[in-house]
C-alpha cells in the first residue's frame, strides 16, 4: 500500500498479500505438505510464487518456516485483533 | 539477554568512525538515557528503544529519539525495527562537514556523505534513501528544510508522516548536518517464557477490546474527526507495531477514497497528530484542506499547529496558499504545539514511565496504564522481576 506495510514478524508463516486492484487482497500461508497457499476472493491456490506486502522486519516467506498450526490451536488467529484471521476446518 | 541487544552504538558525525559497546542487562533499565547522556555527551543525539519494544504486549511498539533534553516518541514501525538492527540505542555524536544520513542496519552504523538531499524535502529524502539502499521497508526519520534551517519549530517526520516529533527534535539534526537516519533490521528477540507471555498478551488485549468496542481509526481518540467532512475521505485505518486499536487513518484528497489502490502519486496523508488537527478546525479549514496543510508541513519538516495557527492569525482566512507562503517565509516563528502523544497522560511522569517501557502512551492513556498487570506479563518475556 501507499507507504506504508504491515510488520511481519520473521518467523511467522502467514502474510498478507496484495496486488493493484481494488479491494483486493488475501493472506498467503506456507505449509508444510502443499507449499504456499494462497488465499484470495476468487478462491484458493497453491504452488506459486507469492507476491506479499511485506514490511518491516520482513523475511521472504519462502526463508520462514512451514506452519506447523501450533500444535491445534494457532496463534495467528489468537492474536488477531480483528478475527480476520479465523481456524476453519 | 530477553527482549534487548545489549548493545549500544554509537558514531561520530565528525569523524565518520563508529563502534558499539556491550552493556549488562541492569544498565539498560528505565535510567539508561540517562547514564549514556553522561558517558557520550548531552548534545547527542539518542534513538532508543524501550525495555518491551518489539514484544506481545499490546502496543508495544515505541521507541524515542533524544536531542538533549527533549524526547519525541517514534511510532509505527520504527521502534521495533530499530531494536530488529541489533541495538537497543544508538548514540549520534559530533557535527558531520557535509550534509548525509546514517544508515543503520543488522549492527551497522555508517554515515553516508549525500550532500545534495539537502536540496530535498523530507518526502523526497525518504524515498531517494530507500531507493538508493534499494529496499522500500527501509524506516526513515527525516529532517526537511526547516530543521536544515533549526528552526524552532521544525519537525522530524517518520516514514513520511508527522506527529511525533513536537518539541523540534528536528532542529537537532539540521544543527548536525543530519538530513535523516536510516534502519532496517532483520534480527531476532529473545523471550524468557514464550507460551506465558503469548498467553498473557492475548488475554490482556481481549480485555482491553472487549472495553474499547469497535475500533473507528483517529475517530477513537479524536472526537474531531467527525463528520461528513472526514468520513467521505477515509480510506483506512492503521496499526502501529502491536495496536489492536489504531489511532492511524489514512485520508485521501487527490482521487476516490473507496478505492483501494492509489493511482495519484500523492493520494492523501495518515493522520495522527491530534492537536495540528484541532488547530486546523480552530482556523477553520475544511477537512480536505487540513490534510493537504498537514502534508506540506510534513514535507517541509515544519510543527503544522504551529503553521496552521500563524497563518491564521496572520490572516483573515486561512488556506492551503496562505500555509505554503508562511512555510516559503516563515520569519521568526516560535513554537505554539503543546504536544500530541504527550497529552495522552494527564501526569508527564506517567508519559514518561510508558514511553520508557517502550508502549504507546496514546494508547495506554486511553486503556489505563495499569503497571501491575503490565509487569506480571512483561517478567514472563524477560525473565526476571522489574523494579
């Protein structure tokens, strides 16, 4: 976004990502059986490259460590202020 | 050593050497500022860190920046990035020959002699610096002409915006040739007891949100950004490092606030700085025109209160024009803000003691600064009992 990013801590498994169009933007996950996964309006993907946002403090995700869901109870959605990060089955 | 470095750093402007020093853990305490005046000098320049920056407890992002005896918060993301590059200070000693910045990254320090970004405003400083490092999350604390000038009321901005800097911290680095400093880091904290301090976090910002209810951006703190006026130009909110409850909006004037990409260069300005806001409603400008006001401050690297409040009683009507000539000839034009974070606590000592825990006084004020339960969350992630 205009100058300004999320932090992403290094070692976490979930960013965002955005791309130029209005609206419009998903959270990318890696894991550890299919790779990153890619969540966006018009559905899920896996097995490409992610573009993220990025930020402060930020290692490429692809450098960080597979999601492992925190032993069942992950703490990404824990933290999140806003639920927009929510556990589904 | 739990949630700090353990290092300071330090440079001298005059000579362009550098070093950094090792320092026990009981040293970097509440009274470290103090002790690293005395050892470094009092005309230094200080970037700290607080003794939880960077860690779960909500807002635990602030750091400050230290002319003497005035400190300014930094917000956002710089706090925390600045304890990511492996210090938990750095010392700014001497005055350099010619005008630059230094650059501080992964336990680095360098200045980097650039004596044409004097030239520039602190916009341009901040995207030629990440542009040169190649590297767009660079954080950036610029100087802009009227700090080059130390003018009493000039304004240091952060990434862009300006807020935090109301005692003209700016003026210090333009009296050392600093036209910005420059960081990025990529390094790692420590936590003592990672499981209690992530569950004692969470639980702390549940409570707090469940009495704070819906978070509205600056409306939540400011009950003047109200009205058709703001509402039609807001195109989101913002969270500095670990807010749940953020105080950041950003405003678009230059094209449609619904939309989520930016297509003008300059869309608009993120808002913060409450009391340059209520000096633009007492002068009576629109809500469009207070964010433009604000944003040729910024570039300027000039205290918009102050701006706002001369132009207006300079004139009969103030305006955007009317700001831009007083920032193009300012005369001798003293400070008028009484502080924005800083009025957060009714007590400075309570200002002062949040800042020095490296939390948000905006908002710890608004939550209640409640130390006890501060403290029990925090001797999880150090690891050892806080005075």
């Amino acid at each position: 976004m205009h100058r300004d990013s999320v932090l992403t801590p290094m070692t976490s498994s979930i960013i965002l990502h955005i791309e130029d169009k209005a609206n419009y933007f998903g959270l990318v996950l890696k894991t550890k059986s299919e790779g990153l996964v890619m969540g966006r309006p018009e559905g899920t993907s896996s097995g490409q490259q992610a573009s993220a946002s990025g930020g402060p403090g930020a290692k490429p995700i692809l450098l960080r460590e597979p999601c492992d869901l925190c032993d069942g109870n992950p703490k990404c959605a824990r933290i999140c202020p806003t639920q927009c990060i929510m556990v589904v089955d | 050593m739990n949630l700090r470095n353990g290092k300071v750093g330090f440079i001298d402007l005059s000579s362009g050497e550098s070093g950094e020093e090792e320092v026990e853990e009981i040293a970097l305490g509440e009274d470290s500022l103090k002790g690293i005046l005395a050892k470094h000098g009092q005309d230094s320049v200080i970037l700290g860190t607080g003794l939880l920056t960077g860690s779960l407890i909500p807002a635990s992002c602030a750091g400050t920046v230290t002319v003497g005896n005035k400190t300014m918060p930094l917000m956002g993301h710089a706090g925390v990035e600045l304890k990511l590059s492996g210090f938990d200070f750095v010392v700014l000693k001497g005055k350099a020959s010619k005008w630059g910045y230094v650059w501080i990254r992964d336990g680095i320090i360098e200045f980097v002699e650039t004596p044409e970004i004097v030239q520039l405003n602190s916009w341009q400083r901040t995207d030629k610096i990440r542009s040169d490092q190649g590297d767009s999350k660079i954080q950036v604390l610029s100087g802009g002409p009227w700090c080059d000038d130390g003018r009493p009321a000039a304004q240091l901005v952060v990434n862009h915006w300006g807020g935090e800097d109301k005692v003209s911290v700016g003026a210090g680095f333009g009296a050392r040739k600093l036209a910005a400093v420059a960081f990025r880091g990529m390094g790692e904290l420590e936590l003592a007891d990672p499981e209690t301090h992530f569950e004692g976090s969470v639980e702390m910002m549940q409570s707090h949100l469940s009495r704070l209810g819906p978070n509205k951006g600056l409306r939540s703190y400011y009950e003047g950004a109200v009205g058709e006026g703001f509402d039609g130009l807001v195109h989101r909110h913002i969270g500095c490092y670990s807010c749940p409850f953020p105080c950041r909006t950003f405003l678009k004037t230059e094209e449609d606030s619904k939309e989520f990409r930016h297509m003008h260069k300059e869309p608009g300005y993120l808002h913060f700085d409450v009391s340059a806001l209520e000096a633009a409603a007492r002068a009576g400008l629109s809500a469009r025109d207070s964010i433009r006001a604000l944003a040729r401050c910024a570039q300027a690297g000039a205290e918009p209160a102050t701006i706002i409040t001369a132009s207006a009683a300079r004139s009969s009507h103030a305006d955007v024009a009317a700001i831009e000539a007083l920032l193009a000839d300012p005369g001798d034009l003293p400070p008028a803000s009484k502080g924005n974070f800083e009025l957060s606590f009714s007590r400075s000592a309570d200002y002062e003691e949040c800042l020095g825990l490296g939390l948000c006084p905006r908002y710890w004020g608004k939550v209640g600064l409640d130390v006890r339960a501060i403290t029990k969350c925090a001797e999880s992630a150090l690891g050892r009992m806080i005075e």
